[in-house]
C-alpha cells in the first residue's frame, strides 16, 4: 500500500492507494470525508453514518478528481453531495460540512 499527502481547495486529504492482480483500490479521505474507487460499497458506510461518495474509471487521485461521482452515502447526500458531481467538489462539500 501506498499512501499521498493531498491538498484539494486549501484542505488537506490524504490519499490511499492498494495494488491488487487487476486493479488499484483507490481512497481519498479527511477528518470527515470519504471518496473511493468503484471497489467500494455504500452499505458499511450508511450503516456507519460516514460520508462516503464513489466514483468509477480511475486510475489515479488526479482521476478521483476530476472523475463524476456515481454514488453517494446518506450522510454525503445530507451534505449536498449529488451523483454527477466531481469528486472534487464532493470531497470539498463533504469535508466543510
């Protein structure tokens, strides 16, 4: 595993990076918020009540993004977070929330 020290808007976010055979499990995550890769489920995240958006077809943080988000957590939509949003913006909603 790998991990990035990010910087999205003026906020820090630190990046997590996991190698699998076939693919990379991406995460981007804050004090409060959460944005990963197409691995992920929602389930966990709203049984926990955590802010978790997804987006799929990364590769990279740089990706994430840039990348719509396809899914979101209760708690993530409770912050104004939205499908076809950019990761970006949903990371940055969720975080100063």
């Amino acid at each position: 595993m790998t991990s990035e020290l990010l910087e999205v808007g003026g906020v820090p976010f630190s990046g997590a990076k996991l190698e699998t055979e076939h693919a990379s499990i991406l995460l981007i995550r804050g004090k409060k918020a959460h944005l990963g890769c197409g691995y992920f489920s929602l389930a966990p995240a709203d049984r926990l009540g955590d802010r978790f958006a997804i987006v799929t077809g990364v590769k990279c943080f740089a990706d994430m993004l840039q990348a719509r988000v396809a899914a979101v957590s209760a708690a993530a939509a409770a912050c104004g977070v939205a499908e076809g949003m950019t990761g970006r913006d949903a990371l940055l909603l969720m975080e100063r929330a």
